[in-house]
C-alpha cells in the first residue's frame, strides 16, 4: 500500500514538472494593428452619425444605432444592406449587417483628409468621406408642400403625398388625397393613391427653363411652391436698447385712447 501511493506521488511529480507543448502558431508574435488617425484628438472624438459618401454609394449611420447602405447615389431605392453599429474607439468603428445567413461584422477606419472625416471599411479600396447631406437627386426637388388654388399637397421622403383640397363648394366634392410617389426612369411621376378608385390629383407636372419642376396642374387648380418669408434686416439707425411698448404686430407706435359708445 505505502509502495502505491509513492508511485502515484512520482507521478504526480513528474506530470507537474513537465511543460506544455507549444505549438509555432503560438511562438508567433502577432503584429500590432496600427491606425494612422493623422492628428485626431482621442479625448474629442468626432460624431459620426449622419451621411457618408463615396463617389459609388451612400451610407446613413443613424443614431438609434442602425445603419444603411446604398450602392447609388439612389436613398429613394431601397438599401442594399441595413444593419447595427457600435464604436470601438475614436479611430474605429463597426458594421454588422442583418442578414441571413449571417456575415461578418465590417471594420471601419477612421482618418482625417484635409480635416475631413474618412472611413475606411475593411476589404475595400474607396474610404467613405463625411458630408453635411446626401448628393441632391431629381426626387428631392419634388419633396416639401405646395400650395395654390388647387390645395396643399406635401410629398414626404418616405414616399408618401398628402392633398388637402381646396375649401369645398359641395360635400359630394373630395376632401383629399393620400398615397404612394416615385419617379420612372424618364422622369415621369407616378402616383399611386391608396383609394384605388380615386384618380390622381395631379393631372400635369410643368417644367422651368432649367428642366426643374416649377408647378403641378391639378383638376382643382395650380400648386406652387410657397415664397420664402423674407426677413425684413434692421436699419443702421434703429439699434434702440429700449423695451418697445407695444406688441410685436402693431405697424405703428402711436397709441390713442379706446372709443366707448356714449
């Protein structure tokens, strides 16, 4: 019994005293992934939510945490990739895309061109540069409200229109109009109204000189674009300090003592 246990000892030993194998991938020193930030501050790292652009495609980084991607210059199409994101840092940032079955997450590389933010996503060759907005394509000059004798129409960048007729004669006549709007690949204007017996409000689109749409013909009348309110700017001379007594949409500052009747 006592021989046992001191064979079961050496053993123990033995075991203990010797090394683990170790293999050459794990004598191999990987090599440090170094960023070139070119100056980028990282205790003030920059926004990257917003519009991002490369001369083929478009990215939307959201602040929900969501993403999407064009390969166009196209927002109107729908993305070719959606996805989530997160920040590792101020130099990197990360896409995974919903898709099935599932790919991997995508790096992206921050850098700084002419004090503009690049980034970089791994496996491609063209960075995205940071932009204040997307490129302007023919169905932004269709978006916004309208107005005339004709009603109020507003197309909404989600493709959606809304016409609120013009006050109303008769309660026979219709009130309004909701649907569905996109353009053809020659420009033509389609749309689509939810009621499917209903006609389309606008019956002609009128062009300017410049080839942009500058009025819509509807069986109610002309939609325009509203004037820009101007902004009336303050003499040289009229630079006052003093609290005005009267309010802010009386024209004159004369006052007089209320008439009474007797």
């Amino acid at each position: 019994m006592f021989n046992l246990i001191a064979n079961l000892a050496l053993v123990t030993c033995v075991l203990a005293a010797t090394p683990p194998e170790v293999s050459d991938e794990a004598r191999t020193t990987a090599e440090p992934v170094i960023v070139t930030t070119l100056q980028m501050d990282p205790e003030k790292p920059r926004p990257i939510t917003g519009w991002w652009e490369t001369p083929a495609g478009l990215l939307k980084v959201s602040e929900d945490g969501r993403y999407r991607r064009w390969q166009s210059h196209d927002r109107f199409e729908p993305p070719s990739e959606i996805g989530r994101w997160h920040r590792q840092n101020h130099a990197v940032f990360w896409l995974e895309p919903y898709t099935l079955p599932r790919k991997p997450r995508q790096r992206a590389a921050l850098s700084l061109q002419d004090d503009v933010l690049m980034a970089l996503l791994a496996g491609e060759t063209t960075p995205f540069r940071k932009v204040t907005a997307p490129p302007r394509i023919r169905e932004d000059q269709f978006l916004g409200r309208w107005e005339g004798p004709g009603g109020a129409i507003t197309f909404q960048i989600d493709q959606r229109y809304e016409w609120v007729a013009p006050k109303r004669t008769s309660i026979a006549e219709l009130a309004g109009q909701r649907g569905r709007w996109y353009l053809l690949e020659d420009d033509r204007l389609v749309m689509e109204p939810l009621v499917a017996t209903q006609v389309p409000v606008i019956e002609q689109v009128i062009l300017g000189e410049d080839g942009g749409v500058v009025e819509f013909v509807t069986f109610k009348g002309a939609l325009r674009r509203p004037p820009a309110k101007l902004v009336r700017p303050i003499a040289e001379g009229d630079k006052s300090t003093a609290p005005n007594p009267s309010p802010a949409s009386t024209e004159t500052v004369e006052t007089s003592a209320p008439e009474t009747d007797g």
